[in-house]
C-alpha cells in the first residue's frame, strides 16, 4: 500500500479549513433556536461528520482534477501537491473514490432516517461539490463559479442544517427558506469574496489553464470593486437583519471589525498576490464567518 505522510494529506484534503463548516452548520442550528427555540436531533449530528467528510472529498477531487487537466507544467509540477510530491495518481483516486463512498454512505443513512428532503438538498449539494472541478467545463472554469460556490456552501449548508433541527416538529414552508437564506447571506457573500480573491490572484495561471472564472470577464481593477463593495455590503445587511428582527442584536458586535479590516484590504486594493495580500481577504473574510454564527446563536440563548 501506497504511503501518505500526514503532511501531504493535510495539503491535499485542506483537511485545515473543514472547521470553518461547523460555524457555518452552527449558524443553520441557531436560526432554528432563535426562532423556534428548536433542540438538535441526532440526525443533526450525523450531518456534521457528513459534511466533514465530503469536505476532504471534494477538496482531494478538485486537487487530483486540477493536476489532471493541468495546461501549464510549471502548475503541474511545482504547485499542485501531487505532482510537487510526485503522488501517485492511482493512489491519490482511490483515497477520493473511498472518502466519496464513505461520503454518500453516511449520506443514505441520513436520508433513511429523515425523508426525501434531506435527499434532494443533499444530491444538489453533492452535484456543486463534484462537479466543481469536473467534465469538460467544471465549475471553477466558468463565471459562476464564486456565486454558486459561495451559495452552495453559505446557504445550503445551513439550510440543511436548520431543517435538521425542525423537521420532526415543523413542515419546511418556502417562507422558511426565505428566511433562511436572508440571514445565511452574509456567509454566502464572504464566500464568494474569497473565491473571487482567490481568482484575481489566480488570474494569470487560471488563463493558462483555460478556466475563464468571473474576474477573466471583469478584469482585476473591477473584481477588487466588486470585492469590497460586497464586504461593505455585509456589514449594512447585518443592520437590516437586526431591524427586521430576523437576527438577535449580538451579531452586531461584528461592526466592530468593519473600521480595521477595512483599512488592512488596502494593502490587497494595491496589489493581488496569493502569498502576500491574499491571505489578509481571507482573513478579513474568514472572521465574519466564524463570529456571526457564534454570535447568533449567543443571542438565540437568550430568549
């Protein structure tokens, strides 16, 4: 049997960013405390591994697929994990193809003990995370790949989530999932801006690689734009959401961040680079998703 240091598994699953879905999960239980005052069923918890799981899944098929459909050899040999650290491929598969077993095992079993719904959110979620990086024009080739991503994981994460929390109480209504969606926007926007850095960065090598993403279309001084004008924009919908009482007062506290974050994407307005000014979007980005479901659902205990 093939060897894989911990190292390289780490690279190749990003196995390092799976905790950021448990906030994003933990906002979909908190709409459903906040407003219904609901408990998690055990399913809710089956849901957790599920996603987990499917993370790794996702993240090695996107790197096997990347390397495999690789135009530039200079990606292919010097940045992609698997030809860097001479993988091999076959192996690299298998590790995929168990881990997607795994992955929609869990997910029938899930199913089995909820109902259809659960099925027919999940095979959506499961076709976006497959297909991202597959067939002739993936996902991550064409320009909807920041919006469909971002609303696939900062939506349809907690929309599953929070219907795992009510079904055995409440039937789902589409106001529901309007509702839901509302108050998951700020996941989805901070999502999508990290994908679109993550482009505008890319911008050059993702030519090469044939993959018109949305920022091939915008061009980068556009893209950087549109990037902080969507962060702006969280920030006026957490008030909204908060005045129409859709979310508790505690997620407020998030404007505190907006005055020196702000001042840090400066540095990223000037230049986009991965290494040097990517990481501060990220940064920026990653703490709305991380604090606005904890304090969610802070707010949700005090009713």
């Amino acid at each position: 049997m093939k060897q894989l240091s911990f190292k390289q598994f780490w690279e190749l699953s990003e196995i390092y960013t799976a905790p950021l879905n448990l906030f994003i999960i933990l906002l979909g239980y908190a709409i459903a405390k906040f407003q219904l005052n609901s408990l998690p069923s055990p399913a809710f918890f089956l849901f957790v591994l599920i996603i987990v799981m499917f993370h790794i899944t996702v993240n090695i098929f996107n790197n096997y697929m990347d390397y495999k459909n690789a135009s530039d050899e200079n990606y292919k040999q010097q940045t992609n994990i698997i030809g860097r650290d001479h993988l091999d491929i076959r192996f690299v598969r298998n590790i995929y193809l168990f881990s997607l077993a795994m992955s929609f095992l869990l997910g029938i079993i899930l199913v089995w003990h909820t109902n259809w719904v659960i099925g027919v959110l999940g095979v959506i979620g499961f076709y976006i995370g497959l297909f991202y990086s597959y067939g002739r024009r993936p996902l991550n080739s064409l320009p909807i790949a920041e919006a469909l991503t971002g609303t696939a994981s900062g939506f349809f994460i907690p929309m599953i989530s929070y219907y795992l929390a009510i079904y055995q109480d409440y039937t789902l209504t589409w106001p529901m999932i309007g509702k839901v969606f509302l108050i998951s926007l700020p996941l989805v926007l901070m999502m999508f801006n990290n994908l679109l850095a993550n482009n505008t960065c890319d911008l050059e090598e993702d030519i090469e690689n044939h993959r018109k993403t949305l920022v091939y279309y915008l061009g980068k001084p556009l893209a950087v734009n549109v990037l902080l004008s969507v962060y702006a924009f969280s920030f006026i919908w957490l008030l909204v959401l908060v005045f129409t009482g859709l979310a508790p007062w505690t997620v407020l506290f998030l404007l505190l961040l907006f005055p020196k974050n702000w001042s840090q994407l400066k540095e990223y307005r000037t230049i986009q680079d991965k290494k040097k000014t990517f990481p501060i979007v990220l940064k920026a980005m990653s703490a709305i998703m991380v604090l606005y479901p904890v304090l969610y659902f802070i707010g949700s205990l005090f009713l």
